[in-house]
C-alpha cells in the first residue's frame, strides 16, 4: 500500500526517464519573475521582436530614393566616382540645339551626376544653359528624378561670374543602367522662346535667346563623376 501511493504521488517512471538527461528549470527574470522570453514561441517560430533583416533592396528605377537636390557644386569626384563617357558634344542656342553622346555606369542605379566645366565663355555670353536625359530600359524617358522646369532639371549658365576652380557641377540625378547610357543634351533657350520656364532666362546684355549668339553650352567626354543617390 505505501508503494501504491509513494507511485500515486510523484507519478511512475520508466527505466528510460532515469537516463535522460537533466534539465534544470529557466532562470526567473528578476523584474517579474516570469521565464525569460528569447524571441520565439513554444513552436520555435521567431516574434516579431527578432531583428530584421538589414540587407537593402536591389536598386529600382520605379522606386527612388527619397532625395531632394544635392548640393551644386562639388569638388572634383572622390576615388571610384569619375564614369568614362562619350566624344565632347555641344549644343547652341539656335543651331545645334540637341546633342546625343553616352555615359558609362558601373552599376545600375539612381546616381548624382556632375559634370567638368560645361560653360566656357563667363560673361561675354550670359544664357550658355542647358538640361539632360539619359534615356534606357530603365527610364524610356530619361528625365532626371528631380525637376526644376517641368520634368527636366535646367542647368543655368554658372561661369557668368566664373568657375570654381577644379569644381564640378550638378547636371541632375539620372536612373543609370550597367555599362553605356544614351546622354541626350538640349539648349534652354528654345524652351525659354517656347515660352516656359522664363526665370532661367538672364536678358542683360547682347546674349539673350532673342539675340543672334551662341551661348555654346558643352558636355566633355571626361571629368563625369557619379556619386550613388541611395
């Protein structure tokens, strides 16, 4: 009888629970006394507390960063920023007033793009502006991800009162595919004749868009620097 009930009060046990090994309770948290929680649930499955995965997304031409306009100006293009591009390409005021030529990505992705010297004369022509697409499979249409006229970001004239030396300009934030891009170049005065985006426009002196000049506005195929928007 005294062996029924010593079995009645802790249970039976087999031969094999003798073996297994020991397992000592959980520690008690010292605030509430309670188990500590490690994260996951009696299944083994995490909460939602578990850090989360700090890998980045793959960059996505539909998805931009959430940038607004870098600074204008930088100076020179820090190591493994400057891009390989095209021939020099110029475009004028009345005749060239579009040019194509190419800009070389070593990745794809969302890049601030800045250029050499793009305008050349200071202020014996005073309206040398312009504005660029890169247009690929990414962005068919090309247009820089911020926008100043529209949906093209104008390049004003910025040597009229001449150039930082060893300075390079911001000429916008392109969406960039690997390898070669199409670089399209346009002149802003047709699009001031046109009648948009007048506040461009610098109508002292001789060299307006109305006049006769130049007002030569030049992309060279060196001295690019991209530096990544994400």
């Amino acid at each position: 009888m005294l062996l029924l009930l010593a079995c009645m009060d802790y249970g039976a046990h087999t031969w094999d629970d003798a073996n297994q090994p020991r397992r000592d309770p959980p520690a008690l948290d010292e605030d509430s006394g309670d188990p500590p929680h490690d994260g996951a649930d009696d299944s083994g499955h995490a909460h939602d507390s578990d850090p989360p995965n700090d890998q980045k997304d793959p960059p996505d031409s539909e998805h931009p960063p959430e940038w607004d306009p870098p600074e204008t100006w930088v100076d020179g293009c820090e190591e493994g920023e400057e891009a390989p591009s095209g021939p020099s390409i110029y475009v004028l005021s009345w005749d060239p007033t579009y040019a194509e030529g190419s800009l070389t990505a070593p990745d794809k992705g969302w890049y601030h793009v800045y250029s050499d010297q793009i305008m050349e004369s200071g202020a014996s022509q005073l309206n040398e502006s312009a504005f660029f697409r890169l247009p690929n499979a990414g962005n068919p249409g090309g247009q820089p991800l911020h926008g100043n006229c529209g949906d093209d970001w104008i390049v004003q004239d910025s040597d009229n009162s001449g150039w930082p030396s060893g300075s390079k300009l911001y000429i916008g934030t392109f969406w960039l595919e690997t390898g070669a891009n199409k670089l399209e170049m346009r002149h802003y005065c047709p699009t001031y004749r046109g009648g948009s985006c007048q506040g461009f426009h610098d109508p002292s002196g001789d060299t307006t868009c109305e006049s006769g000049d130049a007002n030569s506005v030049h992309y060279e195929g060196w001295g690019t620097c991209l530096r990544r928007a994400e």
